[in-house]
C-alpha cells in the first residue's frame, strides 16, 4: 500500500513537470512570451521543491533573459523573485 502510494505521488510529479514544459512549449510555439514566462516561472517554482533548483534557475532564466522591457509586471516580477531564491 504504502509503495503503491508513493509510486502514485512520483507519477503525479512526473505528470505535473510534463505539463509545465508542454506549456512552456506550447507558449513557445505560439510566441506568446508572457506566457511562456509564466509556465517557466511555475517549473522553476515546482523544480525549486523538488530539490533541483539549479536546472529550474536555468529554465526560467533562459526564458526571462530574452525580455528586454515591462520588468515592472507581475510576471517578470515574479520570474525575478524566484530566479532569487
């Protein structure tokens, strides 16, 4: 019961990593920046729990570097936040 359980929680972890990086894709494809910066911010931010910091900083900092104005908004205030933590 209790590996069932955990194998169940690192399945859903799976799945919600996969879903961050198709909508960072998707939002890529799309060239809808803002919300690519939203799903790279929400990896980094799951990544960070995961204990892989690092690899969610290199994401997300890809992705807010290629920003050159309106870092008074709320995502890229976000991102920023995160990219310090």
């Amino acid at each position: 019961m209790i590996a069932r359980e955990a194998n169940e929680r690192a399945s859903a972890k799976q799945q919600a990593e996969a879903s961050f990086r198709a909508a960072m894709t998707l939002a890529g494809q799309q060239r809808a920046q803002a919300l690519e910066l939203r799903a790279a911010t929400s990896l980094a931010a799951f990544l960070r729990g995961q204990g892989r910091r690092d690899e969610g900083r290199s994401v997300l900092s890809d992705v807010y570097s290629r920003f050159k104005k309106g870092f008074e908004t709320r995502n890229l205030i976000a991102a920023r936040a995160e990219l310090t933590l």
